[in-house]
C-alpha cells in the first residue's frame, strides 16, 4: 500500500511502474529505488535537518521525487543532481516526472558526470547536508564521489549508497568506516544473507583460536573493530559524517586495511 501523503506523481509512477516522456514515449520503470528505500532518505534528509542536497545519477527520477517532496516545505531548499545520461538514455523523463510533480523550482541539475560537476562544486565552495550516491557504481567512480561529497558534506550530515552488497561499492563504504570519521546511521538489508553471515562467523571464530591465520584472509573476513558485516547484504546503507579528519587524527601514513 502507497502512502496517501505521497505526492500524486510519484504515487501514481509507482502504482503503474511506466514512465512517459514529453514526446509521449511510454517505458517501463527500471532502476529505481523502493518505497522502503526512498522513506529511508526521507529520514535521513529530516534526521539531519538538511536543505542543500545532492544526487548522483537521475535516472527516471524516483528517489529524486522522493528527496524533492521532502525539502519541498523547507524556505531555501535546493537539491543538486547530477546524470550524463538523462537524454541519452532516459528521453529526459527524470526531469519530467520532476516537473510534473511541482518541484522544478528545487532542483540544480547538471547533464555532466560526477567526476567533473563534483570538483566545481567545491572550487565554488558549496556546502551539502545530505548527498545520496546512485550513479555509475564502478570502484573508481564511487570512491571519487565519496572523496568530493565529503569536502562538501558538513560535520553532523549524511552520505546515503544504493546497492551496496555490490563488491564495489561496499568496498568503497569499508573503506570510508574503516579509515574516515563515519559512522552507521542507517543499514536496509537486501534479503537473507545467511550463508555470508555463517562464513564470517565460522572465519572470526577460527581466528580467535589460532590467530595467526587472519594474516591469510581477505580483509572482508579479518575481524576489525568496527562490525562492517551488515554492508555485505545491504541494499541502501546511509553514513554519518562524525568529523573532519586532520593530521592528529590521520597521519600522512595512516591506513586500515578494510
Ligand atoms: C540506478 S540509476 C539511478 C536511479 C535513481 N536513484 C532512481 O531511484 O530512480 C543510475 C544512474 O546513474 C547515472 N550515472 C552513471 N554514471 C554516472 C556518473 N559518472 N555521474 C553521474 N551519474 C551517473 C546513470 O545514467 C543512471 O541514470
């Protein structure tokens, strides 16, 4: 059941699952994020009381919409997009089903990819509160984006991942909970990940009675500190910016394997 506080536009894309183009090209929905997920970034953006956002990837524009209607009552909200592809690929129905939905006056898109928009968003000094990552989701691409959205994030905000029980993308978020001041906010696991769960749980066990064998492990199943096994069947995951990292907490030679 669709929540009836939902806006009409949205509603009604994710009752029918089409998508229509302004040249009246109908197309199935695909991609998009679910209504679990896009709540959760709802309770994110409300969580951190933001009201500059940012996204990677439009697509069709369902966590977009979703995003859009929750800045929409806040006085000075802007959210920022980005999708190389949106004419290309997608007849620029993202940004119709925006403008359908009332929320063109929110929205900053930019038809570049995150590589290019990101570091002229910080050379003009923008400032986010919340950013959600949905673009590319090769390694490189992701730990640029992460790399960017961080210096543009505040201190007390949130970076939101899709997908993250892809191997790249979980290794760019191991990375950011092992080496950079984030920590968990939110965690939507995909489905059952039982028999992942039982390897790490027999693998932590043989650890702990003879140590020396983690030295023989990938990194994704050596014991750390921080519990990162929920990121392997996690389909959204949302990070919590907790400071900004300086040469006391990370020296020029620092590094935790993740
Ligand atoms: C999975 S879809 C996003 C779906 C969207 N979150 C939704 O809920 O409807 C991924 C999008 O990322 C875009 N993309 C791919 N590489 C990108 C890049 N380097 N920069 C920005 N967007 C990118 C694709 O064109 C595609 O539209």
């Amino acid at each position: 059941m669709l929540p009836s506080v939902m806006n009409p536009v949205l509603t009604e894309i994710l009752r029918t699952r089409r998508v229509k183009s302004d040249r009246g090209f109908e197309h199935e929905l695909n991609s998009e994020v679910s209504l679990e997920e896009g709540q959760r970034l709802q309770a994110a953006i409300r969580q951190c009381n933001a009201t500059t956002t940012l996204e990677v990837g439009l697509c069709y524009g369902i966590s977009t919409l979703f995003i859009c209607q929750e800045l929409a009552d806040k006085p000075g909200a802007r959210h920022i997009v980005m999708d190389p592809n949106q004419t290309r690929d997608f007849d620029r129905i993202g940004l119709s089903n925006l403008e359908r939905a009332g929320y063109q006056h929110l929205l900053d898109f930019d038809e570049r990819s995150s590589h290019v928009v990101l570091p002229q968003l910080e050379s003009q000094g923008v400032q986010i509160d919340f950013a959600f990552v949905d673009g590319s989701h090769l390694f490189d691409y992701t730990l640029l984006e992460f790399f960017y959205l961080d210096r543009l994030l505040r201190v007390g905000g949130i970076i939101a991942f899709d997908d993250v029980f892809m191997p790249a993308v979980q290794k760019v978020c191991r990375f950011i909970l092992a080496n950079r001041q984030y920590t968990i906010f939110d965690c939507l696991p995909q489905g059952i990940g039982w028999r992942q769960n039982l390897k790490y749980e027999l693998l932590n066990r043989a650890c702990r009675v003879l140590p020396p064998l983690e030295r023989f492990l990938k990194p994704e199943f050596q014991p750390l500190d921080i519990d990162l096994r929920p990121l392997s069947n996690a389909r959204y995951l949302a990070l919590k910016k907790e400071g900004i990292d300086s040469e006391e907490t990370r020296s020029w030679n620092f590094y935790r394997d993740f």
